[in-house]
C-alpha cells in the first residue's frame, strides 16, 4: 500500500509546493462558532445538514448554495463544494428569509491564483480505501477559473457491508465584469453493491442483547442496492451601484435502481428474530428549484439598509412503489444463513409531484454600534399531487403567509443580544421502511420557532448562548404501523458556543445543546403514546481542541469529545437509551515523500471501543461503530 501511494504522489514529481489548500483543511481550526462546520474529509460542531435542534434541514428543505435556495434530493458532492456551514440563532441574521429548521449553506471553491492539484489517498482498519484527485485553476487570469475533481472509494462498513462509490464533478467560475459572476456546476455520485444497515425492532420493551462481532455482516448476499445521484446548477450575480442581482437554478436528482433493505422483526431478549428483507422497485426523485433575488443597498452613515424582493419556485416529481417482503425462519441475529432471491413481483409504482412558489419581501438593518434588524414577509402557493395507481388522485394545497423577525442590540462593547421569531413551510421525513406506506411524503407543514439569546466576544474566543422553541405537526407510525400525523412536537432547548484560539498554539471548539422534546395531541392524552419522540437525544455535548506549538513545523494534536444525552426507543416511552460518550484522538503530521511536502493525517474514533443502540424516529434500532483507525496522505501541488 505504501509503495502505491508513493508511486501516486510521485507522478506529480515536476510539480512545485503550494500553499496550504485542500491537503490542510482543518474544521477544528477554521470553526467561527461550534454550531457545524463540514469539509470532505472532516466535521466539527453540535450540528449538521441532517440534525439541527432535533430536526434535519435537509428533510425541512432548507438548502441553500451560496446562500441561494435549492429543492435538494441527492447529495451534493464535494468535488464542487468546498464546506457547509449550519446557520442558526444570530448566525442566520444575515439570510434574507431564515428557516425554522436551521440552513444548512454550501460553499463552492473560491476561484484559485495558480493550478493547484491535490490528490488524496485515505485507508482505514476496517479494510477501506480511497483516492481522491482534485484540481483548481486558473484558466484567464482574475476572469475564468476551473475547480473539480474525482473519487473513488472502496468502503468497509461497521456492520460488514462493502459498497463502492465513485464521485466527480465540475465547475467553473466566470468574471465578465467587475461585479458580475457566473458558476455553473455538475456533480455525479453513483453507488453499488450497497448492503443496508440491519435494523432490529424487539418484540417487547427492551433492547437486542449486544452484538459481539459488529464488523459481521448478517445480511443476505443479493441484499444489495444500487443508487445514482446528481446535481447541476448554475448561479449568476451581477450589481450595479447600489442595485445587485442574485439568481440561482438547479437540477437535482436520486435515483434508486436496486433497493434492498434488511430488518430484523420480533427481536427477543435472547437475539432471535426474523430476518425480513424487503424489496422495492426502482425510484427516483427529482427536482427542478431556484432564486431570483433583487437587493438594494443604502448607506447612511453608520447605518446601512438592504432591502430584498425574491421568487423562489421548485418543481419536484417522485416516483416510488410499495415493497415486497422475504420473511426468513427465526434465528439468532449475529448469525448468517444465506437463502435464494425470490422473484419479486412489483405493484405499479405511485409518482407524485410539488409545486411550489414563493414571492417575498425583506429588510436587513445595521447601526454600527448599536444592532441590527432582519424582517421578511412572503406568500406561498403550495401544491402536492399523489396518483395511486387504480385510485383516485390526492391534491393537498396550502397557501399560507410566512414571516420572520429578528432583532440583536449591541449591549456593550463586544456583547449583543437577539430575539426573534420566524414561521415556515417545511417538508417532513418520508415514510420508513417498516411502515405499510413506505416512503409516503406527507404534505408541507407549518412550522414556526422563537428563539434569543447572546453572542460574545471575548478577545480571541467567540462565545453564544441561547434558548429556542421549535414546533412542527408530529408524524410518525400508528398502531397500524401507517405513518401519519400522531400530534405536534415541540423542541424547547438551550444550546451554547465557545470558539477561536484559547493560546497562540491551541484553538478550541466547544458546544452544548441540552433538548427537551415533547409530543402532545389526542394519543398522548388518552396513553397510546408517550409524550417524548423516538429515537430524539435529549443532549449533546462537543468539545473539539487543536493544538499546534509553533515548533512543530506545522503539525498538531486533536481530541475531540462527543456525548449524545439518552433518547427513547418506542412510542410507548418504556425504553429509554443511555448517554455514551465517545472520545477521537488525531494527529496532523508534515513529513517529505517523493521528494514532497505531505500532510499525513490519523485518526483513531470510538478510542475506548463503546458500544451503543441508536433509535430512529420510527423505534429501529442499529448499533454504533466500533474503534476505527483511519489514516490519510494529502498534498497540494502548485505548478
């Protein structure tokens, strides 16, 4: 292995050393606040694009690239996307129309000085491996740049599974004018040989007894998917004066074209239950979204005043079939007893359509020492369309006004407070696997959030605090195991930051959230449910700290601490998951290959080897990761 990865490196031999880039890219370093920052290869904060204060803005639909909004369906490679940043509390204060849920903002390469190629190899104990190749250049000086890349990965999952991925994607960045930007972009993901992560709902009100050999695949070999997904998009900006235009449109697709999932039904406190495969026909999901916004500026002043008008509109089609199942004899889950496919006869597959459009205006106020001001009003015109097959067409529409507003006050000298409430239209989880009507997609719900708090500065830290209230209609699976609405949950919550260089050679991110969700409604009332949601944590705690002296020529040290606070199993509330902490230790290393500057990266998660059950939102349980050492050799080659 190491003499490939040399041989890799060397091939670039002719080429010369460039500034730290992708190679170096360090979340724990780069982190303004502790509320989530992601790179291709690293992540740190209490948040990410799939769960922020209990939700997942992706599921919300709150997407946005460079700040414009996206109808997203698959996943958006990093190839073209440099990191994403959640936005939330007064995070969010300079989003025209924030989101209840959060905003999950991706952010595209910036446009290079001189042709940069970083390649990556990536191995780990599991048995995995990668290689990732990634170029930015220049094409004309200060007007045409390029950024993209390509990847192929062979992963080794916690739970057995060996999927292989490959990723790639292009984009270009084009200067006219002065303060005029054009980017169109294209990424691909596909993925094959894909074996499900098993998932066990008990017979009763207890847990699986612990799975000794985690790395064991169970599964039937043919339980395999296989699935594709694409982005494209193009993005255009141009001002004049005090005038400026931002317009945004994407294309974003997924596509099922084998899908195999494995659960394990009836679990018993012995570990025997039944295997269930379940299979459904090929699906796919696409969306065709996008911005138009049109700003003004005026400064008056220490004041500055901008205001906004924008459209934004999706048109998104999916089509999905009910599934089929194999049920196979009891027996024990840590076991395997490879069986024959059967042939699966599929029903005719249900598509379903939305189209929405969204007309808004906003105000964005500043006074230099004294605060700020974000308010915004818009309209929506909200259409879902389901045609069963053989049945008549379900139409759901809503047409609801939509505000937000949000105040912070400079109180003293590096201190402001904010306040602010905001009401959404957001899109819910689909139905899971275990429900009769798997992958339904209930319609939009109304949602709304009042948050406020405080923001610090304290030399070379960032500190926040602040409270918030989150209410959304409840979905989840009945008695019947149809999922639909059950109520409303409410996440009510106080989560807090401390960020930046405690000393010249050591930078810290630290963050709390500390949840108390709650379900009400009829079921709740009457006891057919409990009021806490499935599978919800009621904490998280991240403490993430870098250190590297000065001496170290470039290297550094990282730990970084992790606990989830405990979480319920099942509707009933009778199950309860404990809190697991789990502790990363990693080191960053600069060391000579192929006559090269490389940047050696290892990382050891799960140190102590915990084990732990995690709860989905519909009571599945799968178990957590073991130890895992993961090892990285990156450069950046500058010719």
């Amino acid at each position: 292995m190491y003499k490939v990865i040399v041989m890799a490196f060397a091939t670039f031999g002719c080429a010369g050393q460039a500034a730290a880039q992708r190679a170096d890219q360090n979340a724990a370093r780069a982190a303004e606040d502790a509320f989530g920052v992601s790179y291709a290869n690293e992540s740190v904060g209490l948040y990410d694009e799939d769960d922020v204060r209990g939700f997942s803005p992706i599921d919300a639909g709150n997407v946005r690239i460079e700040g414009l909004y996206i109808d997203q369906q698959a996943d958006l490679s990093y190839r073209i996307v440099d990191s994403s940043i959640i936005r939330v509390g007064l995070t969010a204060i300079d989003y025209p129309f924030p989101a209840p849920t959060g905003i999950a903002d991706f952010r595209l390469p910036a446009a290079p000085q001189a042709l940069v190629l970083s390649p990556r190899a990536n191995a780990g104990t599991f048995g995995d491996a990668s290689i990732e190749f990634d170029v930015r250049a220049p094409i004309v000086a200060d007007t045409l740049s390029f950024a993209g890349g390509v990847a192929l990965y062979r992963d080794d999952e916690w739970f057995g599974g060996t999927p292989k991925s490959f990723s790639g994607g292009v984009g270009i960045r084009w200067k006219p004018a002065r303060d005029t930007e054009i980017i169109p972009f294209w990424s691909i993901d596909t993925t094959w040989s894909e074996e499900p992560v098993p998932t066990y709902f008990t017979s009763g009100a207890f847990v699986p007894p612990r799975v000794r050999d985690r790395r064991r695949y169970t599964g039937q070999p043919w339980a395999i998917s296989s699935s594709r997904g694409s982005n494209a998009g193009v993005i255009a900006r141009t001002g004049l004066g005090v005038w400026s235009l931002a317009t945004g449109l994407f294309r974003s697709i997924y596509a099922i074209n084998r899908d195999r999932t494995t659960l394990w039904l009836d679990v018993d406190q012995a570990g025997t239950g039944a295997e269930t495969v379940y299979a459904a026909p090929p699906s796919r999901y696409a969306s065709t979204s996008g911005e138009l916004r049109v700003s003004r500026a005026i400064a008056e002043g220490p004041r500055v005043h901008r205001f906004h008008a924008s459209v934004r509109a999706r048109d998104q089609a999916r089509l999905y079939g009910e599934a089929e199942s194999l049920a196979l004899p009891m027996r024990d889950i840590a076991t395997r007893a490879p069986a024959g496919e059967p042939p699966f006869a599929f029903a005719a597959r249900t598509p379903d359509d939305v189209r929405q459009i969204t007309g808004g205006l906003a105000y964005e106020g500043r006074w230099k020492g004294r605060g700020s001001l974000n308010l915004g009003i818009q309209k929506t015109d909200y259409r879902k369309h389901v045609r069963p097959r053989g049945r008549d067409g379900i139409v759901a529409r809503d047409r609801p006004w939509l505000f937000n507003l949000m105040a912070s006050i400079d109180v003293a000298a590096g201190a402001s407070a904010y306040a602010g409430v905001t009401r959404g239209l957001e899109e819910s989880e689909v139905a899971p696997d275990v429900a009769v009507n798997r992958n339904a997609a209930p319609p939009a719900l109304r949602t709304r959030q009042v948050d406020a708090g405080l923001r610090l500065s304290l030399g070379k830290l960032q500190a926040a605090v602040g409270a918030f209230d989150v209410r959304k209609p409840y979905f989840n699976l009945d008695a019947a195991t149809v999922y639909r609405r059950l109520g409303e949950v409410r996440h009510r919550g106080i989560e807090g930051s401390l960020s930046g260089d405690v000393t010249p050679y050591a930078s810290l991110v630290a963050g709390a959230v500390l949840l108390d969700p709650r379900v009400t409604g009829e079921l709740v009332a009457d006891g057919t449910i409990g009021d806490r949601p499935v599978g919800t944590s009621r904490s998280r705690i991240v403490l993430a700290l870098d250190v590297h002296p000065a001496g170290w020529n470039g290297s550094s040290l990282d730990v970084q601490v992790t606990r989830h606070g405990g979480s319920f199993a099942d509707q009933a509330n009778t199950v309860r998951l404990p809190s697991r902490p789990a502790i990363a230790l990693g080191a960053r290393h600069r060391l000579r290959m192929a006559r090269r500057e490389v940047i050696a990266r290892v990382q050891v998660t799960n140190l102590f080897d915990t084990y732990r059950w995690i709860a989905d939102s519909s009571g599945g349980l799968s178990y957590n990761a073991g130890r895992y050492v993961g090892l990285s050799l990156a450069t950046d080659l500058e010719t």
